[in-house]
C-alpha cells in the first residue's frame, strides 16, 4: 500500500475486517452491493437484487430519496458540524420539538446520538442518573429480556439475551437479570399477528421484583417486538402487563424501537400500535433512513424535569456524544420526516399489513418450515436446523440472493422487512423468491 493508503489493489478484500460476518468464507465468495433505488440493490455485475429487510431495518422509505439527498446537500453547504455540548445550531431544537409533536403520551424530549447500541446505552445511563437525581439511588439493577437484541455496547449486550453476542465478552454489567423470552413455538406456532399465549409471561417480573425488591430496580427494557432474535411479537396483553407492573414497583420502562420506530407497525411506533406508553423509548434506523448514521432517545417528560433539579449552572447529565445532533443527520431526519408524512407511509404499511400476512403465511407447507410470524410489514420464518444450526438458514439466504432477493438470516431464522414503499407486485416478488429458496436450499 502506499504510504497514504490511497491505493488499494483492486478486489482485495482483506483488510475490511466485516462486523457480524464469517469473513473467511464472506471473502472466498463474497456477495457485494454497489448501488441502489427505490425497493432495489444492484450488485456491481448489474444483477437487481429486491430489498427484503430495507438494508438493515433501516431504509424504510426507500433508498436513493432524492429528498433527502437535497436537505443532507443544503445542510453541508451550510454548515458540516457544530459541537452540542453548551453550544447548539437550530436543526437539532427543530427536530426533537418535530420528534416531540409526533411521539404518543408525554414523551416530549429526545436526546440524539448515532446508532441503537448508542441509544441503548444512553437510555440505561439515564435511567440511572434519574433515580439518583431524585435520592433513589439505590435503584441500580437494569432488566432485559432472553432473545432480546439492544445492540452491542456492553450495557446493551449485558441486558440483551443472545448468547453468542454475549458469551465472548467477559461479565459485563453487574446486577443486571432477564424476564424469559416469550417465544413459545408449542403454543403459538403460525400465529397470525399477535400470539395468543404468554401474556402471563409478564409477571416473571414480579418473581425478579420479589427477588431483589423493587427499591434496587432501576429499569425493563424491551423490545416492543423481538427482532434480531427472529421476529417476535409480544403475545396479546404481554406488554400492557409488564406496562402495569413496572409503574406499580417504580420501574421505568424503555421500549427498544430502533426497529419497530418509524412506521414498520403501520403507526410511527410500537408504542401507538399497543397505546403503551414507555418511560424511554430508544430509536435509530429509520429516523434518518439509514443514510446518515443517528439515533435517539425519547424521554418523557417526568423523566427530563427529574434531570432538571440540580443547579441551572450545573451539566444536567455527563454524556453525550461528539457527534450528538449531528447536523447533516438532523437535515436527513427532518427530511424523511417530510416523506413518511407526505407519502402516507405508515399508513401505507398498515394497509398493506393483511397482504404481507397472506404472503407470508402462505410459505408455511414448504419444506422444513416450522413456524411463521408476523407484524406491520415484518415476518420471521423458521426453518427446521439441517447438517448444524445455521447451516440451513445461510444456505436459504444465499439461494435468495442468488435468486434476486435480500433476507435476513439468524441461525435457521429468515426475517424480512421491507421498505415500507412497497407494493403488492414487490410483496408477490419477495414471497415468490423466499419461497423459491427454501424450495431450493431444502
Ligand atoms: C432493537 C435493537 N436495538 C438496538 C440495535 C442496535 O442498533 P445499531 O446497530 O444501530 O447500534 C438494533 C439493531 O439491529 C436493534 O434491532
């Protein structure tokens, strides 16, 4: 390489170490994406590739909006940067009252940050800090969930609950336990929408409040629906009981959104669809369709004026992040704001949430599938585990690609999400080829 790293031998891939990746077996075969429009990748040969999962759960109004390339573009000729920390610049203010006008109940504040596993973080800390500020310090224990997904900081890892995202990284947080997962295959399996069984599930909660007394509880965090973990919704009733036993015991609860925010339900939040309200409420993804990184947290009001109480001259929490309200993700947030409005768009995915359930559902007497879920524009498949965990699974995602589709893989889990400017002919494209893959990697 020279001495500046300025020229690369071509189609070398070695150097990129990939995050989540099998990299040697990534680099003997790799799959690569160079450009993208609308529901569509394109791989550097020209082959079209559907979007499936909106890259990561995260382009939800679609990719390329020259909409949002306009305000990210006027915004840099502009002004590139400027701190948030004792100093500010209008687009952060005008984004969180926006964010603040849209968001259910009394969640009127946002702190900004860059990503989820940023978000998550963020919002544990500030639980903390806010039990302290008000001389209940003593409340320290976080709660997660098995199968959760609160990306990969160490307090999101150690209140998540997928082992291999845990296991290699030493003990973690202390003092810090988790209600059971609520996926029950026995009971619920193909369930369209909301399972019917588990709602009891919630009152694990009191066993854990039991156990350690709510006086040293800090917070619940969950996921309204599980994602990573292979797309789970909440069993009916689940979340308005862990709702009614976190305000009993003065526990805060933070709704993980990061994916289910901006639209994927049919409303702007899992919040909304289940009208419970959390204390917190971390997003990411969607809230700049992915094309700037940003993520936040809403805090309810209570919340923000708790952290008020020390004096007016006085940091009100030590942290933020350089890049807090980063201007250009200001820009793109506020633009695709515009978008969801305008274009309807969460409306659009709740009309077109009984299509994709009838598309997905339909999938359920292919080979090796045992179980099929569903939500918003969202769904998970299970496959039956075949030569080793996983290995079917990434043999069904790689057909998809080959066959002009991209899907999400966990283990033998396939999920989808796609953007949620889709049509029915890209739902019937999408179906068409999952359907085709598992045929094919059977
Ligand atoms: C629920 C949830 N929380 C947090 C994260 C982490 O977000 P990021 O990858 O932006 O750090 C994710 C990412 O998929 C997620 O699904």
């Amino acid at each position: 390489m020279s001495a500046t790293g300025a020229a690369p031998v071509a189609n070398n891939l070695e150097a990129f170490f990939m995050p989540f990746t099998a990299n040697r077996q990534f680099k003997k075969n790799p799959r690569l994406l160079s450009r993208a429009k609308g529901v569509h990748y394109w791989t550097p040969e020209g082959r079209r590739v559907i979007d499936g999962t909106s890259g990561l759960w995260c382009v939800n109004a679609g990719h390329g909006r020259e909409e949002i390339k306009a305000a990210i573009t006027a915004q840099l000729d502009e002004m590139d940067y400027a701190p948030s920390f004792q100093m500010g610049h209008p687009r952060a203010f005008e984004l969180a009252a926006r964010h603040a006008a849209m968001l259910p109940g009394d969640l009127d504040h946002a702190f900004y940050c860059n990503s989820g596993s940023e978000a998550v973080d963020t919002a544990l800390k500030i639980a903390l800090a806010y039990h302290r500020a008000r001389g209940e310090g003593h409340r320290t224990r976080l709660i997660g969930r098995e199968r959760g997904y609160h990306g990969v900081g160490f307090g999101g890892i150690s209140v998540g609950g997928m082992v291999n995202n845990r296991k290699h990284f030493g003990a973690m947080l202390p003092g810090v336990d988790h209600l059971p997962h609520t996926h029950l295959p026995g009971k619920n399996a193909f369930a369209r929408g909301l399972p019917e069984h588990g709602a009891e599930l919630a009152d694990e909660l009191e066993r854990i409040v039991a156990l350690h007394d709510a006086s040293t509880i800090a917070a619940v965090i969950v996921e309204p629906v599980a994602g990573s973990t292979g797309f789970l919704p909440p069993p009916k009733g689940y979340l308005e009981r862990l709702r009614a036993i976190c305000t009993k015991h003065g526990i805060l609860l933070i709704f993980d959104e990061v994916i289910t925010g901006f639209g994927r339900l049919g409303t702007a939040f899992a919040a909304d669809y289940f009208g419970v309200i959390p204390d917190l409420m971390t997003v990411a993804k969607g809230i700049s369709n992915a094309t700037v990184p940003m993520g936040g947290v809403f805090l309810r009001k209570t919340i923000y004026e708790g952290l008020m109480t020390g004096p007016e001259n006085a940091v009100d929490l030590f942290h933020g992040y350089t890049y807090s309200a980063h201007p250009l993700a200001c820009a793109a947030a506020s633009a695709v704001l515009d978008i969801y409005k305008d274009e309807g768009l969460f409306q659009r995915c709740a009309d077109l949430s009984k299509y994709w359930e009838d598309g997905i559902h339909s999938l359920r007497d292919l080979p090796g599938v045992l179980d099929i879920r569903n939500l918003g524009l969202a769904g998970g498949i299970d496959l039956e585990a075949r030569g080793g965990v996983g290995t079917r699974g990434y043999a069904t995602f790689v057909k998809a690609f080959e066959l002009g589709l991209l899907v999400r893989q966990g283990g033998d889990t396939l999920a989808m999400s796609p953007p949620l400017i889709v049509g029915r002919s890209d739902i019937d494209e999408i179906i068409g080829i999952v359907g085709d893959a598992i045929k094919q990697a059977a």
